[in-house]
C-alpha cells in the first residue's frame, strides 16, 4: 500500500534546503518510518531533478546494506516527492558524541571504534558501486534503536564512476609576483550554491576544483576519527574561508599548519588521522585496499567479520529520539 493515505504523519525530523524529513507510522504495517518530502516546484526551480534521482538510485543499489538507511517505497503527487525510509530511532552520530561528552567527558578508544568501523563499512559499499557520499559528517550517521550506525542524507551523492569532470576552484593559491604561493583568491561567490558538502569535511581537491571521486569520504572520515577521538574537529576557523586555507595548508604540509592535537589523543588515533588527510585521494588509506584501513591499529579491538554481520553488540545504546 502506498501514498500518503497510509501513513500518520508526526513530528519533524529534520529539515534541508530542499526537504523536510518527517516522524510518520505506516496504518497498514503498523511500523515507524522516516519520511522525506520535497516540493516538486522547489526541485524544479532549483535544477537538483538531477541530484534526486541520483538519491534514489544510490540509495536502491544500497538496499542489502546494513551500514546505509534503507529506501522502503517512493510515491508522489502533483505537489510533492516522498521518500519513505527506514526509522533511526537512535538519532543522529552527533547527538550521541554530545551525550557521551556530557554524560562521561567523551568517547572511549572502543567506541570511536565502534562507529569509525560501521561508518567504514558503509563508505565501502558505497565506494565498491562507484558512489561517493560526498557529505560524511556526524549529522549524517544514523543510530537505530540498537546503536548501531547507518549512512544517511545522500543528497549530495555522486556517481564518481562516471565522468568527473574538474570543477572551477573555490580556493586558489595565487602568485605574490615574487614567485611565492602566499595568497588565496576564492571563486566561492560566482560559485555560490554549487558547493557540495559540508565546510569542516571537505577535501581539499574538492577545494580546488579537481576531480572529486570516492576517496573525498576518506578524507572526512579522517575529520570523523578526530572528532570521535577528541570531541573536537580538527579543522576549525571563524569563517569558512579561513578554514578552507587551513585544510588545503595542513594537505600541502605547510610549516604553519600543524595539526592541533591534544594530549589525549592516542598515537593510534593520530595515526589513523594523519593517513586519512591525505593531500591525495589515492594515498588516503583505504583507497586502495580496504584491508590497509581495516588493519590499522586503531581497529585493534575490532572484529571486522562480527561487525560486517552485525553481531558486535553496540558499546552505547542510545535514547529513543521523543
Ligand atoms: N532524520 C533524518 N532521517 C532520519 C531517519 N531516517 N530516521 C530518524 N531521523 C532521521
């Protein structure tokens, strides 16, 4: 059974430029769902036709995933799309890392872990189909009622399989007439809107305009890793063009853009960051074998076959979202 009929629609869950994700019970199958409503004449008017159908699509092929929000049913009418997704009655990753930070001043080693190795998981399907999320963040990482995680939000999705074709840069280093890379021009005002992603997670290819393929979720998993590890991100500026000159000095090793690191952050956590922000997208572990992500010390507690089953139990359940 379809249409809207059959559910009754509750609270909201979230809210996008381009849809509002709402709380609704399906009458016929008596089950929670999360569904995604978009304005037909909004996704007209704002050209992402496009991008909607490459959410469905990507979201279709991830069906069998465990580790990405199932896609139930879509329907529409003459006013508006409906997604119907799978209920996270667990909430979002950041809202568990800010109960955790309040409830015990953080994350233990295992649980970072824990979320790095589902949040992999995920990733890696996609990676496998030519996907690329494009906007990993905490926000975009779901928790069922068990804790465990999922991908979510694929509505900057690319399929990375075909064509990439570069982009003009949004950060651009500029000559000082000396001969010295010194200064930054953006381009980001005649771009504006077509930035895919979210600031403190992007890469710095996607900075400058080169090609983005899959490994751009490598470098946001390294920003993931450091928030899980730390509470905090590890690129952080007050506005987000001084934060995009950070990340793309911290990608090209430049002398004044160490990485803030505190003292509480174990070696084996650094490491894993420090492989992962890669100026490269092909020298980010895990591009090119999975294995070399998976065997890095910082998965040291972790079962890679029991967590691809599903049957490590979650080391935090969260509460019900009310
Ligand atoms: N917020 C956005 N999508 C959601 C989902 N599928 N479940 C719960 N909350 C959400």
């Amino acid at each position: 059974m379809g249409g809207p009929g059959n559910y009754r629609f509750g609270r909201v869950l979230g809210e996008g430029a381009f849809a509002h994700v709402i709380h609704a019970r399906s009458k016929s199958e008596g089950h929670d769902v999360a569904i995604k409503v978009m304005l037909k004449s909004h996704i007209e008017r704002e050209g992402k036709h496009h991008a909607v159908m490459a959410e469905q699509a990507a979201l279709r092929k991830c069906a069998e995933c465990p580790h990405v929000i199932t896609l139930e049913r879509t329907f529409q009418d003459e006013e508006y799309l409906f997604f119907v997704l799978e209920y996270a009655a667990g909430g979002d990753l950041s809202r568990a890392i800010r109960r955790l930070q309040r409830a015990q001043g953080g994350l233990k080693p295992e649980m970072a872990a824990f979320y790095t190795a589902e949040v992999w998981l995920g990733l890696e399907f996609l990676h496998e189909r030519g996907l690329a999320h494009r906007d990993l963040k905490p926000e975009n990482v779901l928790l069922d009622a068990s804790g465990r995680a999922k991908l979510a939000d694929f509505g900057a999705i690319l399929d990375a399989s075909a064509a990439a074709r570069p982009s003009k840069p949004l950060v651009e280093a500029s000559d000082d007439g000396e001969g010295r890379r010194s200064k930054y021009v953006t381009h980001l005002s005649e771009r504006h809107g077509s930035f895919e992603g979210t600031a403190e997670y992007v890469s710095p290819e996607v900075l400058q305009g080169e090609p983005t393929t899959t490994a751009c979720d490598l470098w946001a998993l390294g920003c993931l890793v450091f928030q899980l590890s730390t509470g905090r991100l590890p690129f952080r500026a007050p506005t987000d063009f001084l934060l995009w000159e950070k990340i793309i000095a911290y990608a090209e090793g430049r002398d004044d853009a160490a990485l803030d690191t505190p003292a509480s952050l174990s070696p084996a956590a650094e490491g894993l960051t420090r492989a992962l922000l890669r100026k490269e997208g092909k020298d980010r572990l895990g591009a090119a074998n999975g294995a070399d992500l998976e065997n890095h010390d910082f998965f040291g507690m972790v079962d890679w076959s029991r967590q691809r089953l599903g049957t490590v139990s979650p080391p935090y359940v969260p509460p019900k979202l009310d």
